[in-house]
C-alpha cells in the first residue's frame, strides 16, 4: 500500500518539510532517497486517494492507529541530571531550562536533551503496558503490531489492522483515554473510594483495569518505601498519615481488609496504582489522523542512530547504543563543546568539555547532530 501513502522529508540545512510526496513503490523510494539523501524520512500513518494532492483533496481512506511514547514525556529524574544547554555566543554550559546566559546574558540558548539508559528502560516498560492493553483489552492479535525505536528517545508502536483504519479521531481519543487511564472513576472497577459504606471488591483475574488495579494496588502498599511511590505518597495524603499507614503495612499486608483503610488513603493508593498501570502514551500523535510518522530503519537526522523496527520478542533485550549504531567505527576528530559521558556499543566515552577529542565516527555524528561539537 506504499502507493496510497504520502512521504515527506527534511534536506539537511532547509527547516521546511517538503511534503505531498506519493511514490509508487519501494525502488521508487530508495531513488528519492538516494537522490535528495534526506536528514529525516516520514510517512502517513494514513491511506489516500490522491496521496500527492494538498490536504483537503487528499481522500482519507483510512489510518494505521499509532502511538508514541517518549522518555521526555515521562517526568524522568535522569533528565535534569543529564540534559543541558549551551550558549550560543559564549558557548557556557547551563541547566537545560535556562532561557538566559548567565555569562554573557545572550538569550541565543541551545537546549540539548540526552539519554541515557533509564529513559530508554522506562520507555521500554510503558510499550509493555500499551501492549498489553493493545493485546488484552482491544484484542488486538501481536502480530498487527509493530514497535520501531525512534532512533532517539523513545519508540513507535502502530497496528496496521484494517479493522481499525476507519477510526475517526473522537473514537482514537476514546482509546487514548482508556491506556491513559483518563476519568477513571475507580468506584466502576470495584472500589468505592469515597464511599466507605460500599465494599471494596477487587477482581484479580480481570484481564482490564479491574485486575490491574486490584493487583497493582496492592504492589503501591508493598512498595510504599521505594522513594518514587515514599514520595508521591508523601504528596498525596501528607507525612503523618504516610507513617501511620507504614507502622500498619505489614499486618495490614497480612491479612488485607480495604475497609480498614480510611476513605482517602485508599483514594491515594488507587491514584498512584492508575499512575503506575496507565501507558504514557502521546495523546496528540495516536489522535491525529494524518500524522507523519518516521519511515522504519532509516537514521534519525537528531541522532544518527537508526529508527530501528524491532521483533516483539527482542524488545526487551534492544540496546540502541548499540543495536541503533550504525555508523562506521574509525575515529573522527571533533571540538567538543559538552557532552555528558555516554556510553556506546559497550565504551564509555566523556563527560566532555571544551575539548578536541578522537571518538568514533557514530559518535561523533551525534555530537555534531546535536550541535555540541564540530569537526575539528
Ligand atoms: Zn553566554
Ligand atoms: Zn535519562
């Protein structure tokens, strides 16, 4: 169906998108690539008519239901560790949300974002969870699933299921909602929790947001002093209670009775088991039907590190700091403004600053895509 597609790339050097592209098929891409040798390579996750023709006289036949999950979007504590910015006139190194230099006062601000493996485990761990509500609750069969890493932070998951490629916004929005948990109200899955007079009752075998709140529930109470649920917890119903309700955990825990837990302890803990069951998945790109998504196993202009498509079963084991290089190997010299130390196929490398350094040509395509070195 590559004829029903429309393709769009960006040149190196021009912002603008050439767009309204319809090719007929794969020799016919790889001329154009070979041709124009893009930065970046897209394709509409939606089937046309006229697939060349400006917007509104394209003839929407339908779209692949798509989403993005990215590890910028999921509030990551590594980020404000390891991203950063750089002015452009005096070239100082600064906190990534710096609007100002504090050096020279240049507003000319180069924001970087890094990634390190956390981002990469974390993005990973919410496509499990989109999966399973894919899987589970769509019944949607594994094989109609594709997941593609993005070649930079994150990955993208689409389901070509003709069954599905009519689904208008309104309805994609609807899906969106239910991953994301959104207007949950927890009392239509068993908990009552602002009603103490009602029996909580969980469902453990349920294969939707009944079961996995009834388990992971419980999973919060056991985990109540990992930092990230200590400090959520914390948040939600205030010290005093957190330690009152961890004097209790372990006899609690062993013999569970919901309706000994107040009314808004329990509310608290059924709000961070939605936080942990729900996917993060990007609103925008699964509810937008004419999205541009990137074309799989072609390099990411941002990285230089390949937009892999990925099997389902080495999901898991996908390290793009390797398996994404694709690069050559022999040194290039580069004038390394900053560069946090990173590691790459198995060497770490850095933190740099302000140095002339040889590192390997994949990763000084990175540096050099990210506009924090140059060749030297
Ligand atoms: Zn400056
Ligand atoms: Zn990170």
């Amino acid at each position: 169906m590559i004829e029903r597609r429309e393709f769009g790339y960006f040149t190196f050097g021009q912002k603008v998108m050439v767009r309204h592209i319809s090719l007929k098929n794969p020799s016919e891409l790889f001329n154009m690539i070979k041709k124009v040798t893009p930065l970046h390579i897209y394709h509409s996750a939606a089937y046309y008519q006229y697939p060349q023709a400006p917007m509104e006289e394209k003839v929407w036949l339908g779209a692949e239901l798509i989403f993005d999950i990215d590890a910028d979007h999921l509030n990551l504590s590594c980020k404000e560790n390891h991203d950063f910015s750089i002015c452009e006139d005096c070239r100082s190194l600064l906190p990534s949300k710096s609007e100002r230099c504090n050096n020279c006062g240049s507003v000319r601000i180069r924001r970087t974002d890094w990634v390190c493996e956390n981002c990469i485990e974390t993005a990973k761990k919410e496509v499990y969870k989109l999966l399973d509500f894919l899987e589970k609750d769509f019944g949607i069969p594994s094989s109609k699933i594709s997941v593609n890493f993005s070649g930079n932070r994150g990955f993208h998951i689409a389901v070509n299921d003709e069954k599905l490629f009519m689904l208008d916004q309104t309805s994609r929005k609807e899906i969106t909602d239910h991953i994301l948990g959104s207007g949950l109200d927890p009392a239509y899955h068993g908990i009552p929790v602002n009603r103490k007079h009602y029996p909580i009752t969980f469902d453990y075998t349920d294969a939707s947001w009944k079961g996995r709140l009834a388990k992971t529930a419980f999973e919060v109470i056991k985990g109540l002093q990992k930092p990230n649920i200590a400090e959520r917890m914390i948040r939600l119903i205030g010290k005093r209670e957190y330690s009152k309700l961890l004097q209790i955990r372990d006899s609690w825990l062993a013999s569970p009775k919901w309706e000994t837990l107040k009314p808004n302890i329990v509310k608290a803990i059924i709000t961070l088991a939605v936080e942990e069951v729900r996917s993060m998945i990007d609103t925008i790109v699964t509810t937008d039907i004419h999205r541009l998504l990137r074309l799989a196993n072609t390099l990411n202009g941002k990285t230089g590190f390949l937009a892999k498509k990925l099997e389902l079963d080495t999901l898991e084991q996908f390290n793009p700091f390797s398996e994404a290089v694709v690069m050559p190997e022999d040194l290039s010299e580069v004038r390394i403004i900053y560069m946090p130390k990173i590691n790459v196929c198995g060497e770490w490398y850095g933190p740099y600053r302000n140095s002339v350094v040889r590192v390997p040509t994949h990763l000084a395509v990175l540096l050099l895509c990210k506009g924090i070195a140059t060749l030297a």
